[in-house]
C-alpha cells in the first residue's frame, strides 16, 4: 500500500498573486509603519489619553486639544509642550517627561491619536470645485477657496460663512482683495461655506 506523496506548499511569486490580494498584503506590511511614521503639525487636532494616575485625574487631562501656530500644546498642570515636528510615539514621551519633571505625577502613561479630519479644511457652497482641501500651515480663507477652483459666477463673495471650533463667522471677501492682511488663517477641520446669490 502506497501513500501519495504530500505536495509541497509552494507560495507564488508576488508578481503572479491577484491585484486585490496584492494590495491587501503590501497595505498589512507597510501600514504600521507610516503610522509610526506620522509627524504631528500646527494646526493638527489630537486626542490625548491619559492612564497610570488617579481616575479623576485621568478626566482633567484626557480630551482633544489643538497645536497652536507654534508648535506647542497647552496641557493642564504643565502649560505649554512642544509637540509639532514630532511623530506621536515621541511626543507622547515628551508628554510623560513633563509630568514627572514637574512632579505632577509619577507613572503617567500619555497615548495620542490623531484624528482622521485634522488634516483638511472642507469647502462647499458656490465654487467650482466643491470638497476638502489638505490643510498646510499657510493656509488661508482666500488660498482655500482659491484651492477649490475660486468662486463660480453665483457666489456671493459677501457672506462667506467660515466656522471655526464651532463658531460662524461671515466674511466679505472683497474686503480681504483691498487689504489682504484681513485674510484669516484657516486650521485642520475648519469650514468654509459660500453661499449662492440672489441677482
């Protein structure tokens, strides 16, 4: 009695393997690392969670916060640290460093997360290219709208509604074309709406 001879398992070559398989494999392998590999920016909203101290304190500290246009992050207890140009993992490190220096608390656990609509202004209304547009620190409300193709020809350029951290501001962009530095600065998850005029 013969048996039949097991077959070795032999993986195709990468190049021989389906597209979708492909991807899904490449995305598994180098995902992690562009995480890691994430530098935090101006302008940016993070959540930070806080572990390893009294529970009523976990509260004080644990919330989103946004990095200021230096770079900095205003933490209870410890005021201003410096974040900006600094992949999570580190700032994190930077984080817990200061608590400890500054005798707040000794074991403190510190984790970051970005989040996914900190890095683009969203722009709608009366332009000619509606969407979201990738958030750089120069950014302003006039490079924004530029960004989505300019006005169309119904906008009312006199009341652009821009909503910053909740609050609407309306803006007269003609304003802004005779004296441009009344053009404001825009951040990460900001808004601007242009509205369609009536004649």
């Amino acid at each position: 009695m013969f048996l039949d001879p097991v077959k070795p398992s032999i993986k195709p070559p990468l190049f021989l393997m389906k597209p979708i398989y492909l991807s899904l494999l490449l995305a598994a392998v180098f995902a992690p690392k562009l995480c890691a590999q994430a530098t935090l920016r101006q302008g940016d909203t993070i959540e930070i969670r806080l572990a390893g101290v009294p529970t009523e304190e976990i509260q004080a500290v644990s919330a989103q916060y946004t990095i200021d246009d230096t770079g900095m992050l205003n933490l209870p207890y410890i005021n201003n640290v410096k974040v900006a140009g600094l992949q999570p993992n580190q700032a994190q490190a930077a984080i817990e460093q200061k608590f400890k220096s500054e005798e707040i608390y000794t074991h403190p656990t510190v984790t970051i997360i970005i989040q996914n609509t900190s890095r683009f202004v969203n722009v709608g209304g009366a332009v000619r290219s509606p969407g979201r547009v990738p958030y750089t620190p120069d950014l302003t409300l006039m490079s924004t709208i530029n960004a989505s193709g300019g006005f169309n020809d119904f906008a009312d350029q006199k009341k652009v509604r821009y909503i910053h951290d909740k609050k609407v501001e309306i803006i007269d962009v003609r304003k802004i074309r005779k004296d441009p530095g009344l053009d404001p600065k825009v951040y990460p998850g900001d808004q601007l709406e242009v509205p369609q005029s009536f004649w």
